[in-house]
C-alpha cells in the first residue's frame, strides 16, 4: 500500500484560533465601535448643543445683560461680564446685539460696534429662540439665539447669541471616539493573548498534538483494532462502552450477541465481563475464563488512568476454542516427536541387546529375544498397524499405550475395521486430544484398582470412526459423569477437568458425538464418534 504525502498546507491549533478569534473580535468590535462612535457623538453634539443653549438662556436673562443693552453707561459692564462668563464656560464666543444689529460684545474688540454677520439672526429679533450652524467672523460655529426682553415693559431689546465653534465640536467628538478606539484595541489585545492561552489549553488537552496529528493517530487505531484476532471493549469513567472492534462484534455475535452495544451502559448489555469491579478497584485481571453463552473466553481486564485519574476500563477477550487448538497443534507435534524418540530410543537399544547376543554367539537366548519382540509387535504393533492408518496416530498410539501398560495396566485391543489416513490437520489434533485425554483419565481412574483393565476399541462404523474407552474403575453415577463435560468440573479437585471439556469441544467442532456411560460393574466407558472427512483409504 502506497501513501501519498498531501500538498494541502495544514495550519497549527494555535495559529487558527488566533486567526479566528482575532477575526471575531476585530469583527465584532469595529462594528459595536462604529454603533458606539455614532451614538457617542450624537450624544456629545447635543450635549454641547445644550450647553450652548442653556449659557445663552441664563446670559439673556442676566440683569447686566438687560441693564447693559438699556443703558449705554453700563456697557462696559456688560463686556466685562461677557467675558467673565465666556471664560468660565469654553465657548468661543458670547455676543451681545442691540435691535439694530450692532454688536455690543464680541471675542475680538475690532468687531464690537459692527453689525452683526449672518442671515441666521433675523428670527431672533421676532423673538423665537433656536440654534443654527453656519459661518461667522471666526469661522463656521453652532450658535443658538435667545431674545433679550424688559423685564417691566416685556419688550424686546436685543438678542444674546451663544457660539462654539465646529471645529471644537469635531474636536470633542473625536475625543469622545478615541476613547472607544483604544477600548476595542484594548479588547483586540486581550482577546489575541485569550486566544493564545485558550489554544495552548486546548493542546495540552490533546496531549500537544496537532489537530493532524490526532486524525492520523486515529486513522491508525481503527487499523491497527480491524487487524488484531482479539475483541478489544472500552468504557469511560461511567460503564458507558465507547470503543468496540470488529473483532469484539464477531466474537459477541458468535456467542448470539447480536444488538448494539455501543454507547450502552457495559453492566446492562455485557454484565459478563465485569469491567464494573475494574473501574472500582481498579486491579488488573488477566488470562481470566469467562463463560458468554455457550462461548469460552479468555480475558484480561485493566483499568485506563491519565494523569493518575481512572478514566475508564478495558477488556480484551479471544475465543478460548482457538487458543487451545493453536496449542493443540503444538501438544500433537510435540507428542508425535516425543512417540518417535521413544521408538527410536527403544529400537537402538533392541539392537544394541541383538548385536550383544550375536557376538557372544547366544543363539538361543537370541532366539527366545526374538520370539518375544515377535509377539509384542503382533500385540501391540501389529495390531495397531492393521487397524490405524495414519502413521503419526500409530506412532502415537504406541506411545501411549506404551506408558499405560508401565503403569500396570492391561490393555485390550477391540476392533475389525482400520481407520483410514486422516489429511485434515484439524481433524487430526482433534483424535491426538482425544486419545491423549481419554487413555490419561483412565490411568488416572485406575489408580489403587486390583488387577487394572482397559478395553480399547478402535473400528469404523460406515463413514464415522469409533474410539472407546471402558476401565474397571471405582463405582460412580450416570448423573455425576453427565457433568465431566462443563468446564473445570472434576472429581480430582480444583483446577481440573478441562481435559474432558475440550475433548467434548473438539469433537462437536468435528461434528461428532461424545458420551460417558457409567458401567454396571464399575468404571467408566469413553465413546467418541467421528465423521471421516478429508482421509485416504487404504
């Protein structure tokens, strides 16, 4: 398989939130900073507009103001106050006018005395009050009119006109925005180091890895959980199962679990595996047997810990069938190899005991060793060359019945047909588990019995080969062998009692027959049947 290095150039974590926030921000403060600007100027206009409108208000109605426009001695008075009340309040100009447009006050002394500029003004000595814009001596002002009355007579004397100059309102608004410029930069600068921070949070978060990173790292675990034989379930810190491999759902619906568990409480759909006690003690169990229906397992279980914290538990679990035929496999070959070694060994020493004979010339105790080899090979070897065809099953067989007879036991041999040359492997470590178990728990039975016997049948019965062991051992009961089947069920103590189970399992995996019948004189008779498949005959 061949991976192709991708040309899309891929940004940091950190780079991309900052990007991001800093986009929002800048967003989102320039537009709240425009609204804000807006507002804050409209505001800072009337608010000057106000001022002006309330100094020519109460300057109109001033007793010096009234006493300087009736009485030519007190206008020295008059701009003498002007100009106090125009330095205490920062406006540009206070201009005090006669009803004939003469100007009695003015910022510049030239221009006391000349009639006033503006066409805006005339409403004023009609005696309205308003505010207006528009260009004077100094230049383009918001200036707001008041009319000047009698106080006995309420005629009308003259007008008092107010002004503060454009520019200086421009001026005050733009002092009033910069304020709200320098905020948003200020939360443009705060917002960039949040983003900063929030980003190297998110990455240690993520063990510092690249967004990337994270997506190859799981692109591998779905690969690397789709090719392991094992089942793989994970939980979080809840029971809830968050991770299940396809191996896992093959092994579950072997054993008739067919719903959906993911995203499910593991104690409610899967009591079986316990994680619960994992989560809660936190003790790592391993090479644990697990019962699932009719499905042995074998599983380990380990609690999942990050920062010392208990984030959730695992389990692992593979069919135990598969395990133990792989061992199986390697308990046949290595039993056919220790069966040829012993032959080996055996026929050395035959003819180490021939050789010593001949060349002692000891013709009759060469003779008489003969006979005995003669009648031993038409017992045992012979007979079980005429009725097995298969040589690794002989060379086994031999072996075995080799090691029963050294215990003292007497072997009989039953049988007219012969098994036929088995070619299937499977087939063929299955008869290996069965011989080996069958015979080995006989010995065992047989164990303190007066004159041992085993009755030993090998035969074919159309297409099914027929193995049997019957013992005269201890009394028992048909009920008590009904149980031998289960799994660790024994009557030699604890531990025991697998040997029968995975005869049992083999020869139903062979679509054969396994039965215990309690004899009626004592003892037990094995009888395993067979299919032929996969064989030559002979």
């Amino acid at each position: 398989m061949t991976y192709k290095k991708s040309t899309k150039r891929s940004y940091r974590l950190q780079t991309v939130i900052v990007l991001f926030v800093c986009t929002v921000l800048v967003l989102s403060l320039s537009l709240a900073g425009i609204l804000v600007a807006i507002d804050n100027a409209k505001s800072t206009r009337s608010a000057l507009e106000d001022k002006v409108w309330t100094i020519a208000t109460s300057f109109a109605r001033s007793p010096v103001v009234i006493e300087g426009l009736e009485n030519e001695e007190s206008q020295a008075r008059l701009l003498e106050y002007t100009e106090e009340v125009q330095s205490e309040t920062n406006v540009e100009y206070i201009v005090v006018i006669d009803m004939e447009r003469v100007r009695l006050t003015h910022p510049t002394p030239e221009m006391i005395g000349e009639r006033f500029v503006g066409n805006d003004v005339e409403q004023a000595f009609k005696g309205e009050t308003y505010s207006s814009t528009a260009e004077g001596t100094l230049g383009e002002s918001l200036r707001t009119f008041f009319p000047v009355y009698n106080e006995q007579t309420g005629e009308q004397i003259g007008v008092v006109a107010v002004g503060m100059l454009t520019d200086h309102i421009n001026a005050a608004v733009y002092r009033s925005q910069a304020m709200v410029w320098i905020g948003g930069l200020v939360g443009l600068v705060a917002g960039l180091i949040g983003a900063i921070l929030l980003a190297r949070k998110i990455k240690r978060s993520m063990q510092n890895l690249e967004p990337v990173e994270i997506a190859q790292l799981l692109e591998t675990r779905e690969a690397m959980l789709s090719s392991v034989q094992e089942g793989i379930i994970a939980v979080d810190a809840y029971g809830k199962i968050i991770l299940l491999n396809e191996a896992a759902v093959r092994i579950l619906q072997k054993a008739g679990k067919t719903d959906h568990v993911l995203h499910k409480e593991m104690a409610a759909v899967l009591p079986e595996f316990e994680l619960k006690d994992v989560l809660i003690n936190g003790k790592i169990q391993r090479n644990k047997q697990l019962s699932l229906q009719e499905l042995e397992l074998v599983v380990n279980r380990v609690p999942l810990t990050l920062n010392d914290q208990r984030i959730g538990a695992m389990v692992t679990f593979q069919d135990k069938t598969e395990l133990t035929h792989a061992m199986d496999q390697l308990s046949g070959v290595k039993s056919y190899a220790e069966a040829l070694r012993l032959q080996t060994h055996e026929f050395m020493n035959k003819l180490h005991v021939v050789s010593a004979m001949v060349h002692t010339k000891s013709y009759e105790e060469l003779q008489a060793y003969i006979q005995t080899i003669s009648t031993y090979y038409q017992e045992d070897v012979g007979w079980i060359s005429r009725h097995v065809n298969d040589p690794v099953l002989v060379g086994y067989l031999l072996n075995k019945l080799k090691m029963v007879k050294n215990e003292g036991i007497k072997v009989q041999l039953i049988g007219e047909s012969s098994w036929p040359s088995i070619k299937d492997p499977n087939q063929l470590n299955a008869l290996i588990t069965v011989i080996g178990n069958s015979l080995d728990n006989a010995v065992e039975a047989l164990q303190d019995i007066d004159d041992p016997v085993i009755e030993l049948t090998i035969d074919v019965d159309g297409e099914q080969m027929l193995w049997q062991v019957k013992d005269n051992g201890k009394q028992t009961t048909q009920s008590q062998l009904d149980q031998l089947v289960e799994k660790g069920t024994s009557t030699k103590g604890a531990e025991r009692g697998y040997g029968l189970y995975l005869m049992n399992t083999y020869i139903k995996d062979s679509c054969g027959k396994l039965t215990f019948t309690a004899n009626v004189d004592g003892g037990v008779t094995l009888r395993a049947i067979v299919p032929i498949r996969g064989v030559e005959h002979d």
